[in-house]
C-alpha cells in the first residue's frame, strides 16, 4: 500500500508532465507548421506586447508587413509543393535577416509580418525594403528549378496604446500602396 507522500509525490510529477505538454501544445498552436514561424495567432499575441512595452519603456518599435508579389503563379504553374517550398525559403529568410528581438510571423497565405524592436519608422522601412530586396534577390531553388518571387511591404509604427489590428491593417495598406505606385511606374506609357 502506498503512503500519502508516496501518492502526492506521484501527483505533483504527473502535474508537473501535463503542465509541460500544455505549454507544448500552447507553443504548437502558435507556430505555423510550414514554415516554422508564428502563425497570425502568435504573431498577434507578440504584436499586443510589443506595442504594451514600447508603450511602457517610450521605445519605439514597428511592424513591417510583407505580400508575395504573384506568388499564385508558382502555386498554377509548378504546383502546390513548390509553393511551399518558397514559402519556408522566405521563412528561413526573413528570420536569419532580422535581429534576435525582431519576430517573423507567417499572417496567412503568402503573406508574412515582422515586428522591429526599437525601430524608428525611418528604420522599419530601410528594413521592410531590404528584406524585400533580400527576397527578390535570392532564388529558392526546388526539385533543380531556381523561382524567384518578388515581395511588396509597408511598415507602421507601434505608436501609444496602438490596437495591434489596426496596427497590422495601416500596415498592409502602406504595403498595397507601394504596389499601386509601383505598379503605376510601371503603366507609364512615353508617346
């Protein structure tokens, strides 16, 4: 027959497993598979404290969100796989590119954000440009074929007792701005 300090040391351990596969499965549920990075859930999570503590220590900090410029075409044209393929090449990429206190999330689809700690908005967008750069710049090469995509991006600043939704919405509208001038550029017809 076993003791009562037999059973409650026999308790403790087994709360002890189960709060740890809770924080496992909590971190799970925050990660996209795919790619390794936050999904939108973690990413919003980090943006909300991100925004708390810029707010609390005055610092300034941004979110830089980044769309795959006819990212569809690789989907239709060499199938699913490649397109995920690209998908943790840009992963991979934009999380080797950022510092240790930055965070990459994947929002959906081909469409991803990074979060900038202590980055004046000057600052996020140099960095929004480069890491676009970096993307058009470096092939993923899959099954012998090196695609190349390109990326668009606009970057908004954490101000004061930002809400992160409205954060991460200016944000994507800077990025659909700079694709409309971009795209406008490109329409320009000399006679």
């Amino acid at each position: 027959m076993r003791s009562w300090q037999d059973e409650k040391t026999r308790l403790l351990q087994r709360i002890e497993e189960l709060e740890s596969r809770l924080a496992q499965a909590e971190a799970l549920a925050e990660r996209d598979p795919l790619t390794g990075a936050l999904n939108r859930r973690g990413f919003m999570r980090a943006l909300e404290q991100a925004i708390a503590f810029a707010d609390r220590y005055r610092e300034p900090a941004a979110v830089v969100f980044i769309d795959l410029d006819a990212f569809k075409t690789v989907n239709d044209a060499f199938g699913h796989a490649a397109g995920d393929a690209v998908l943790k090449h840009v992963a991979r990429l934009l999380m080797s590119h950022v510092r240790e206190s930055d965070i990459v999330g994947r929002l959906g689809g081909d469409e991803f954000g990074v979060i900038l700690a202590r980055a004046a908005p000057d600052e996020a967008v140099r960095k929004g440009e480069a890491l676009t750069a970096l993307i058009a710049q470096t092939p993923c090469i899959y099954a012998g074929v090196a695609h190349r995509v390109a990326a668009s991006c606009g970057a908004r600043s954490l101000a004061r007792a930002d809400d992160p939704e409205l954060a991460l919405a200016a944000a994507d509208e800077a990025m659909y701005a700079e694709k409309r001038a971009r795209r406008l550029r490109r329409t320009v017809a000399f006679f």
